[in-house]
C-alpha cells in the first residue's frame, strides 16, 4: 500500500508541473499571438510543441485514470446509463458534467495555442485543439469503461462535446473570449479533507468543493474596460453539495444556480504585475481558475427543485 501511494504521489507531481508548465506557455504567447494574422501560418512549421503535446496529456490522462478512477479493474467493459447526469437523484447532481465539459474546454484550449505554435492558421489550430480535446475525452470514456468505478457514459461524451465547442468558439472569436470566462472554484470539502489521507488523489470527485462558472467579464466591453471596472465580473455559477465525500457535512443533497460578483484576477495580473513569467502564469491561471473569493449574496442563491438526503453512495 505504501509503494501504491508513492505511485500516486509521483503521478500528482507530474500533473501539477505540466500544468503549470501549460499555464504559463499558453499566456506567455499571448502577445505575440494576437500580433500575428488569422490565417497566415508561420514560416516554417515546427513540430515540438505538437510532440510535447501529445506526449505528455495522453501520459497524464492514463496515469491519472489507473490510480484515481480505477481503469482496468472491470471484470468486462461496462456502460453508464446517466442519460444527461444532471438530475436530482444523480451521482453528483451534474457537478461532473460540469467538470467534463471545463476539463476538455481547457484541453481543447491548450491543444489550440500548441497546434499555432507549431505553425498552423488561427483557425485550423482551433479546429484541432477541438478535436484534440474530443479525442481525450473519448479516451478517457473508453478507460471508464474499464473500470468498476463509473463505465462508458454517453451523457460525458455530450458534455465533453460542449466543453470543445465553448474553447472552439473562444479560439476563432477573441471578442467572445474577452467578454465571458469558463472557470471551475474549489475549495476542498470538511468532509473530504477528513479522508484526504486514503483518498487524496480522488479530489477529483470532490463535487462538494467546486463550483463552475460562466463569467462576464467588465474588461471586455467597450468603454468600461478604460475603467476601473475592468477589475470585476459577475460570476453565473452552478454547484452541487451533500454528493460524495460530504455525507457528514450536509444532510441533504442540493443543486444550485446563483449570480455573484468577483475581482478579475486574470485582469489584475495582466495589468497591475511587473512584466515577466509571473504575470503570464498568474493571469492564464485565474483565466480558468476561480479562486474561491467572492461576494455571493443569499438572495441571488436558487436552490433547484428536489432534495434528497444525503448517504453513502
């Protein structure tokens, strides 16, 4: 068991620095990127980028679906039939919906900036960051049906399939990109904090955590980004609580839509850091990340229709 662990920890580690590897890669061409024309390609193509590329995401997926989502334990392949997942009596309430469809828009958005770094056309290299994107979520439902833990799941492939037509929509249309933000909040659970030490690697499916956000940012609309505005955005969120790891916590299960309001903290650090990797790693990460710092008031807190008590799934 102890070894099993140690595995696990070498597998978090090589996640967390390629992440931070992709963070600060993707927004440290930012500027030269938005200089260079929509369809004319560099003058020679490079592949590095796209070998790094494929090299390393399929490494992580692979290694993070044998030692946190159990691939290859199934007996024989096996289907998930969750329809949409969004439902009331669901395993998490459509967190993990919500989560397939940021993780394959972030993917998708990483495969972009590498496929134009390679040389490829503005638009091309959207094209195949999105099926980039599609191809890892395939992969990733083909491992889930190996395994005991959560099967094939068309009701993924949906969500999946939307997360790259949200990072396709942003990469062809900057405008879009500017005005509104596609970011996950996690804060770990009471609960899962509590059982970090058998489960850590599994804060994944720590759904009583996140939050997933659509957000409007003030920086991309005219006149008011020439203000101090530009530091703010109103969050459109949606989150769950009382599904997994938090049965101690909450004695119901919850769905939730709610409005809030946040700093822009991509924004803060483009213009308010001192130039350097810093910046860019700090603005590219609060780009998809939401720190869990926020005004939320109760009156703008809807709790959907349905509540169940929570138990041991």
């Amino acid at each position: 068991m102890k070894n099993y662990n140690n595995i696990k920890r070498f597998i978090l580690s090589i996640i967390i620095i390629l992440l931070v590897t992709n963070l600060y890669a993707e927004e440290a061409a930012v500027s030269t990127l938005d200089k260079q024309s929509e369809t004319k390609p560099l003058s020679k193509k490079d592949y590095t980028t796209e070998y790094w590329l494929f090299g390393s995401i399929p490494v992580v997926v692979i290694g993070w679906g044998i030692g946190a989502w159990g691939w290859g334990t199934a007996s024989k392949w096996q289907f998930k039939n969750d329809d949409w997942g969004i439902e009331q009596d669901s395993y998490t309430g459509g967190a993990d919906k919500f989560a397939h469809a940021w993780g394959i828009y972030v993917i998708s958005r990483i495969g972009s900036y590498a496929f134009e770094k390679s040389g490829d056309t503005k638009n091309w290299s959207a094209l195949k960051g999105f099926l980039f994107g599609q191809a890892v979520g395939l992969g990733i439902e083909v491992g889930d049906g190996f395994g005991d833990t959560y099967g094939f799941s068309w009701g993924d492939m949906i969500w999946n399939f939307g997360g790259g037509l949200i990072a396709l929509a942003f990469d062809l249309y900057p405008p879009i990109d500017n005005l509104i933000g596609f970011q996950m909040e996690y804060l770990p659970s009471k609960d899962y904090r509590k059982q970090r030490k058998e489960k850590w690697v599994e804060f994944t499916s720590d759904v009583s955590g996140q939050k997933f956000i659509f957000a409007l940012k003030m920086s991309g609309i005219p006149y008011i980004r020439e203000t101090l505005l530009k530091y703010f955005q109103i969050d459109f969120g949606y989150y769950t609580r009382g599904y997994w790891y938090s049965h101690s916590t909450y004695s119901y299960k919850t769905r939730h839509t709610y409005i809030g309001f946040a700093f822009n903290l991509s924004t803060m650090s483009e213009t308010l850091l001192p130039e350097g990797s810093w910046r860019n790693s700090f603005a590219t990460l609060f780009k998809y990340y939401h720190p869990p710092i926020a005004y939320n008031p109760d009156a703008l807190d809807n709790t959907l229709a349905g509540k169940t008590p929570a138990k041991q799934d």
